[in-house]
C-alpha cells in the first residue's frame, strides 16, 4: 500500500527506495517498482482500497491469528498430554515384554536341553 497512497509515496517510499541509486536511475526505478507493485495489487484486488480498509483487513487478520494461536496451543496441550500417556504405558509394554522375553528364552532353554539331554 505505500506505492499506492500518495503520502505514503512521495515522503517514505519514493525516497527510501531512491536513496540509494543516482540520479537519472532512482526515477526509472521507482517508476518500474512502482508500476510492478500496483499491478500486484490491482491482481490481487487490493489496488482499490484505501487505508482504512487495509487497517481493518489487518486488524481482523491478527485476531484471526490470536484465535488459531490459542487453538493451537490448546490442540498441542492435549497432543502432549497424550503423548505423554502413550510413551509411559508403551514403556510399560516393553518393559513386559523384555520381562516376558527373558522367562520365554529361559523356558525355550530348559525345553531344548530337557528334549536332547545335556
């Protein structure tokens, strides 16, 4: 919106975006990017409004954003919670069955030397 309004133009962007180029080239320039930037914006129908529009577009943006930060806060608490429960009972389970393991190797064992002798 600063190459559209024509405040904004003249006092900030013009020469901001000027400053740094010599004379005859920070003319073309600002007129190229200039001319780039207002057909973005008329693609992308945003060329029209003026500055009370785009303020409000992104006020309900950042509300927008608070209401997805705070969802996404609540969603990972509870992603967590259940993460959480799930590495303590699957470490659980693997602790029987390493326990489980251990008494089957010692059954399979004693049954092979029981069969063949030792």
């Amino acid at each position: 919106m600063s190459w559209v309004n024509k405040e904004t133009y003249e006092n900030v962007t013009w020469p901001r975006y000027g400053s740094v180029y010599a004379w005859p080239l920070n003319y073309v320039l600002n007129y190229q990017k200039k001319h780039q930037a207002v057909k973005k914006l008329n693609a992308l129908n945003w060329g029209g409004k003026s500055l009370q529009e785009v303020n409000i577009h992104i006020l309900d943006f950042r509300i927008t954003m608070k209401n997805r930060t705070v969802i996404c806060r609540e969603t990972q608490k509870i992603f967590s919670e259940n993460v959480k429960i799930f590495f303590q009972t699957s470490k659980y389970f693997f602790y029987l069955v390493k326990k489980s393991a251990k008494y089957f190797f010692f059954a399979k064992k004693s049954s092979f030397f029981a069969y063949f002798g030792q």
